[in-house]
C-alpha cells in the first residue's frame, strides 16, 4: 500500500504517476512483444542451422571413414599436418530492441594450395575435409546465435517482470491510493459542509 496525505496536490501527484505508469506499462509490453517476435525468428535460424551442421558433419565423418578405411593414419595425419587455410573471427555486434547481439563469421585471410600429394590420397579425404570446412562455418554462425539466443531470453525474462509488477502491484497500488485519497477528500467536503451548515444556523438563530 502506499502511503499518501489526502491533499488535492498529492491526489494529482498520483494520478500523474499512474498516468506515467501506465505508458510505461504500455511500451514495455511492446517492447516484450518485440523482444519475442525476433526470439522466435532467432530461434527458428538456430534450429536450421544446428540441423544444417548435424548434417554435414553426418556427411563429413562418413566420408572420413571411408577414408580411413583406404589410408592409413599416418597417412593421413601427412596430408592434413599443414593448414590450407588461414582465417580469422569477425565478431560484431547488432542491436535488437536494446540488446546487444553478437554476429560472429569467419573470414579466410589466405587459401593456400593443397600441400598433400593428390596421388597417395582420396577423393573422400577432399570431401571429407569440405564438409569439414563448411560444417565448421556454420558451428561458428551457430555460436553468435547461440548466445544471441541466450541475451534475448534474459531481457524477455526482465522486461516480462517489469510489465507484472506494473501491471500487478504498481498501478494497482497507485489506484488504490487515489481512490483512498478522493474518498477522504469527500469525507473532508462533507464534514467542511456539514460545520458550515451548523455555523450558519446558529448565526440566524
């Protein structure tokens, strides 16, 4: 309950406050409704691509045991050995409704050429190592949106709790005190009427 003098000041002092309350309420609602529109786009992406790496990497190992299965480990520790890429993270960030999402992409810097002899391996241990290479690109997409996911539910959780205590106890509360404070007020006047009637009575008596 919140306390309040029953004062015509203090009775517009709330009903401002309500009034600013209930604005509040109203784009925090927009802003949970929002927040929640692209959560589930977000998580829609995330459920295709986690799909899309499962897949690859279903492809990639099958083709690895393939290969494997036709060379020899060392053999094929000397051809993967050296890197045929150099790559970096790009990691940057976008805003959605107030929250910072990261985006994080690889980017080849250098492609070298294939350092292994093309005569002493497979063709599965080529496929193999693109699917390799394409699944790893998705993983570390899958990683932003991932965390992405994460900070979108943690301010759908706190703008949800801010719309309940608005909704629920605040403006609540706020109504229930200019109702208290117009009734005292009432209270007031008709006392106030009531001495004056008895004032002028006794005057003309």
């Amino acid at each position: 309950m919140i306390s309040a003098k029953a004062t015509r000041m203090e009775l517009l002092n709330i009903k401002k406050r309500i009034k600013i309350a209930k604005r509040g309420h109203k784009l925090l609602k927009d802003k949970r409704d929002g927040l929640m529109k692209q959560f589930l786009s977000i998580v829609n992406e995330n459920m295709e691509i986690r799909k899309r790496v499962e897949s690859k990497l279903h492809m990639a190992y099958g083709s690895f045991l393939l290969t494997r299965a036709t060379m020899s480990v060392e053999e094929i520790e000397g051809a993967i050995f050296y890197p045929k890429k150099e790559s970096l993270l790009a990691i940057s960030y976008q805003n959605i409704m107030g929250v910072n999402v990261p985006e994080i992409e690889m980017q080849i810097e250098k492609e070298r050429s294939v350092e292994y002899s093309l005569v002493s391996t497979t063709s599965e241990l080529d496929h193999s190592l693109e699917l390799f290479d394409e699944a790893l690109v998705d993983m570390i997409r899958l990683a932003g949106i991932q965390k992405s996911v994460e900070l979108l539910a943690l301010e759908i959780g706190k703008t949800r709790r801010r719309v309940n205590a608005l909704e629920h106890v605040l403006i609540p509360q706020l109504e229930d005190a200019a109702r208290y404070i117009s009734m005292k007020l009432d209270e007031m006047e008709r006392s106030n009427f009531c001495n004056l009637m008895r004032i002028k009575e006794i005057i003309e008596a």
